[in-house]
C-alpha cells in the first residue's frame, strides 16, 4: 500500500479550513512532539531569551485565536500552563 504525501502548503490549506479549536488542538499535539528535542536536534541555538519571546509570542497568538471561537476555550491557557511547567525543567 502506498501512502500518499502532502506537502507543507498542502497540509497548511487544509488546516487554515478547521475551526480554531481544532487548529489550537493540532498545536498542543505537535508542541507535545516537539518539546523533547533539544536546540542541538532542531538544528536551532537561540540564546534563553529568545527563545522565551518566541514562545510568548506564540501564547498570544493563541490567545487571539481562542479569543475568536465561540463558547470557552481552556486551550491557550492550557498550552501556558504546559510550557511553564517545561520551561521549569530546562
């Protein structure tokens, strides 16, 4: 059986067409897969600080987008919380 491949273009239409709870759910799960890996196996070295106005960026961002849907969302809270607690055990 062979599988078919999508590009990041590809995949990046297909998301922007979900509901903002689900893209914010998509984020979390690939955060989650990305969070063990060191700057060295990201091919990254940024300076701490850096990296941490990144990540506040990023919170606000989902912030905005939970700001958008309809009813409450715990998401961006919820991603916050999960980063704290990692930035913690750095």
């Amino acid at each position: 059986m062979m599988s078919s491949r999508m590009t990041f273009e590809q995949v990046e239409q297909q998301v922007v067409q979900w509901p903002p709870r689900k893209q914010l759910e998509l984020v979390a799960r690939i955060g989650g897969w990305l969070s063990p890996l060191t700057p060295v196996e990201t091919n990254e070295k940024r300076p701490p600080h850096e990296y941490a106005a990144q990540v506040e960026a990023f919170l606000s961002m989902s912030d905005d987008m939970a700001a958008e849907t309809v009813g409450e969302v715990d998401s961006a809270e919820d991603i916050r919380q999960i980063r704290e607690e990692r930035m913690t055990h750095l």
